[in-house]
C-alpha cells in the first residue's frame, strides 16, 4: 500500500533537486530519522506546529523523527536545495555513542537562518556527502560520515543562536481562526478533541471550520488529527514496549481496537505487525 504519511529513511540518504514547477506536499508527514533541509535558492512554505515559515536561500531546517511537517511551493515556484536524511547510528564508525548522544542532544527541531558565512560551509558540507555517496566505495562512505558529522556540529552551535526565519502571515483574514485552533490541536492532540469542539474554540461553524480548514491544510482536521496521533503511535511502537491499549490511551485514540483500524487504514498494516518487525511501505 502507498504510505501517504511516513517515510522509511535508512542510514544516511541525501538528494539534491531544482525545481521550476509547483509542488505541494502540505499534507502532513513524518519520518523515522532527523530530516535537514538546505535552501540554495528560491523560496519555500514549510508547515511545522501551527506555523507557516518562508524558507529562502540560506534558510536551514531540521526536523526530529516522528515530527510531523509539510512543504508547499511559494508565489514563486522555483527552488533549489539539498535534502539530507540521517539516523544518528549511522555515525557510530566515527563516534562513540557518548560522543553522538552529545551531539544529537544539543539539536532539536528548528528552523535557522543562516549566515552567508555559515550557509556556504554548509553547502560545502551537503555537496561532498552528496559526491562521496555517489562514489559507492567503504573510503568515500567514511568520508561522508565525516561531513556528516561536521555538518550536524554546525547545526548544533547555530540552533543555540535560535537565528529563525521569519514567519509568513496567516495570509487571507479566514486562516487565522484555522491557525489558532492549530495550536490548540498540535499542544492538545492526545485529548478528546471533537469537531464540535475545535470548531467552537476557532468561532466558527462546523461547515465553514471544516472547508477552510481543508481549503488551508490541504487535508481534513480528522485526517491532520489522526497523522498526529499515528505519528506518534508508530513511534513508541518501536521504541517502547508499551501494550497497545496503554499506547492507545497515551496517544487520544478511545480503544486499541480503534487505534488499530485507524493505524492499518493509514499505513497498510496493523500496529502488532509492526512491532514485530514488519517495514511500513
């Protein structure tokens, strides 16, 4: 089954693309490892929690696994950037574990505009992982490893700066009610959150909540609910060894049952065939 919501990434990937024509991928999704985006030219709307940033050349962002997020094109279509995916084990050739959980503690989820000086060494470091990957051989991978390493040393040190882009507007007057019940949603997700509700909190009609909401998120409030509480299932599915009801519970959903017919609507598969091993397609 196509997984409209996670992507399995192993080890360490990276892609670069130029892109001319528009491309909108606003629908919530998530990844098992830390995703870091580099802007080398053009522009970009990146979804994260309730906010809409516009990120430019130099702008930077990484994501955490589990962390749900989304992209969409700009007024302006073009773009050019690097993508780097990166489970931090994947540096253990080079690191101990000490010296990686040290690393990785000091970054989180953030979105960095960089300075001139510091976006070239990036882009430095993105372009040789991207050239040693590309040469196939145990020298170039070790290689690429340690750029890797320089390259989440340089994150680190500028997420301590906390230097964000800046925000876009909520845009048309109607968003903002949309934006506001999206705070709530984000902070409240593992409570009973009824359409009732939510609609009330952001002052307005079921039937208008409902078509703005879809109109700005690209996806309905149950689906974005849902991708929020999946997320988070799949990943203390792997990570703990929770029983599903006390997963189901933990995450808003009433029921194991419930939890499971949602889980295997999105994913293709049921929770326990998860945790017993079973890769998400």
């Amino acid at each position: 089954m196509k997984n409209p919501i996670f992507s399995e990434t192993k080890g360490l990937t990276i892609s670069f693309a130029e892109v001319s024509s528009p491309v909108n991928m606003s629908r919530r999704h998530y990844h098992d490892n830390y995703e870091i985006f580099l802007m080398i030219d053009g522009e970009k709307n990146l979804f994260f929690d309730n906010k809409k940033y516009l990120i430019e050349k130099g702008s930077l962002f990484v994501i955490e696994p589990f962390l749900t997020h989304g992209t969409a094109s700009s007024e302006n279509p073009y773009y050019k950037r690097y993508l780097l995916n990166l489970d931090p084990r994947e540096l253990s050739p080079i690191l101990s574990q000490h010296e990686t959980n040290m690393l990785f503690d000091r970054i989180s989820t953030c979105v960095l505009s960089l300075s001139e000086e510091n976006f070239r060494t990036a882009a430095f470091y993105f372009g040789e992982i991207d050239r040693r990957k590309r040469e196939h051989n145990p020298f170039s991978e070790k290689l690429a490893r340690m750029f890797a390493v320089q390259l989440t040393e340089l994150i680190s040190r500028e997420a301590g700066s906390r230097s964000a882009v800046k925000l876009e507007s909520a845009g048309k007057k109607n968003e903002i009610p949309i934006m506001h019940a999206l705070r709530y949603i984000n902070l409240n997700f593992t409570e009973n959150i009824t359409l009732d509700f939510i609609s009330e909190y952001a002052h307005m009609s079921k039937s208008n909540f409902c078509l703005v909401f879809k109109n700005v998120m690209g996806e309905t409030f149950i689906e974005y609910l849902n991708t929020l509480r999946i997320a988070q299932v799949h990943k203390l599915l792997i990570t703990t060894d929770m029983q599903l009801g006390a997963i189901a519970e933990q995450t808003g959903f009433t029921s194991a049952d419930y939890m499971t017919r949602i889980f295997k609507r999105v994913h293709g598969i049921s929770p326990s065939a998860v945790r017993r091993g079973n890769i998400l397609s």
